[in-house]
C-alpha cells in the first residue's frame, strides 16, 4: 500500500506539478507581474488576444483539422477491421499494420510534401498520364488554406493507430460472438455492422478518440511544415508569437497558452464526465 502511495505521489510530481507550475507562470506573465516589459498587473494582452479575429480563427481551424482526421481515420479503421479485420490477426499484415507508426511526425510531413506538392509524385504522375498540360495545374494541396496536406498526414499516422486499437478491442470484447449471436436471431449483416460491431467499437474507444482529437488540435510539426501562414493552428500560432522580434507579443502567446489549456480541461470534463453518467446509467 505505501509503495502504491509513494508511486501515485512520484506520477504526480512528473505530471501535474510541472503543468501547474507551467500554468502559473503563464498567467503571471499574461497578466504583466512578471517578464522583461511588465509593468504591473494589465488586462491589457487579454484584451487584445480575445478581441482579435486571428485567435478565434486559428483556434477554428484546429479543432477543424483535429474533426476532420479523427473522422477519416476512425472511419477508414472502422472500415479496415469489420470488413477485414481476420487479415490483421494473423500472418505478414498483423505485424505490417505496426510499421507506419515508427515514423515521427516530422517524416510523415516530408513524405506528405514529396507526394501532394506541385513538383511532387502524384503531379508527375498526372502531368506523365496526360491528366495535366503543366505541374502548375495541380491543386494546392500543400500550405493550402483547407489544411488538405495537414488533414492528409494526420490520418495516415492515426489510421494504423485506430485499426491496432479497434482490431485488439475486437478480440477483447469477444464481439465475433456478438456476431454470431445476432446472425442467430435474424439479424442481417448491415444491422450487425451498425448496431453491434460499430457502437462497440466506439464506445470503448471513446477516451483514446477525445485525447487523439486533442493531440491532433496541438499538434506542432505537420502544421509548421505542411501549413500555410494566413491559416495557422493553434500551436504554431503561438510559438511564432512568443519567438517574434516584438516583445509585446510574448505575453499574448502566454494568454493564448492559458485559454488553450483552459478549454482543453473544460472539454475533457465535459465530455468524460457525460461518458461516465452514462456508463453508470447504463450499469444501473
């Protein structure tokens, strides 16, 4: 019992303490108590942060490209393992499936580049087949305003993910005798899919998909390499705040830091704690 309480006391000093501490410190700079040009407690970098358009903007933009990944990449999994999952349990692709997740985020973006640019593979390819007179006609996939080559490289890091995920609930919740059961009582293949193995699947996943959603809206790398500069998500647009040559913007990184945090925390709460009323819902 003491070493569980020793090892609960240690998670904490390595998790919490340096967020709160972090936490702190922004605040104390946003609010002007500390760094190289405060001058006393202002509101002034709140203000400025909040009534600014490009904040809102580039706080929209993330929690599209996080929507948007979550939603491909679930689907193209969901997709992977009710039509084909017996192929990633056994044989070549069940240990196939893990190489995609080697790759760092930084090498995913290079890879993304090098296909979807204007001198990349798929536009060589096109121009070479008669789809395209020039390079230059193909689609700005890359540093777009849609974030298509941010969305692109975020789901194909996330979907070997979620087949691995999706492919080992599978086999923990026994859902081939789910199946066999429904088919049993008359159930089609289709209704099988959408109200046995899809609900599932998802519901028991549902913690691992909010924190990929968050970790997809945070995201640095992919959106630094692959983003354009008048769309930026919510990472890259602080630190490029808070690495400017204007000093009076490195307090407006700090609020933006605060707020992102806070509405990370907020949403965590919300939406597991709707979660957990209704498993206890469910349970009663």
């Amino acid at each position: 019992m003491k070493f569980k309480n020793i090892s609960f006391i240690f998670f904490i000093l390595l998790t919490a303490v340096p967020m709160i501490v972090g936490i702190g410190y922004a605040l104390l700079y946003s609010f002007g108590f500390i760094g190289i040009l405060n001058t006393g407690f202002t509101l002034e970098n709140w203000k400025q942060v909040l009534t600014a358009g490009e904040f809102w903007r580039s706080l929209g933009f993330s929690f599209y490209v996080a929507a948007m990944t979550i939603l491909l990449s679930v689907s193209i999994a969901l997709l992977v393992v009710v039509r084909f999952g017996q192929w990633f349990r056994r044989g070549t692709l069940s240990f196939m499936i893990y190489m995609p997740l080697v790759f760092p985020a930084t090498v995913m973006a290079f890879y993304t580049f090098q296909l979807l640019a204007k001198s990349g593979i798929l536009s060589r390819i096109s121009f070479q087949i008669g789809l395209l007179s020039d390079l230059n006609n193909f689609p700005d996939w890359i540093n777009d305003s849609w974030g298509i080559g941010i969305i692109f490289a975020h789901t194909c890091m996330a979907t070997p993910f979620f087949v691995i995920l999706f492919n080992n609930l599978y086999q923990s919740e026994r859902l081939q005798s789910y199946t066999d059961l429904a088919k049993t009582m008359g159930a089609t293949h289709t209704q099988i899919t959408w109200k046995v193995m899809i609900p599932v699947l998802l519901n028991k996943s549902f913690a691992t998909l909010v924190l990929y959603f968050i970790f997809v809206m945070s995201a640095y790398e992919v959106p630094l390499l692959l983003g354009s500069q008048s769309r930026q998500m919510i990472s890259v647009f602080t630190i490029q705040k808070l690495q400017r040559f204007n000093l009076q913007d490195i307090p407006q990184a700090y609020v933006v830091s605060v707020i992102y945090t806070g509405l990370v925390i907020v949403f965590l709460i919300i939406l597991l704690n709707n979660k957990f009323k209704a498993a206890r819902l469910v349970a009663s």
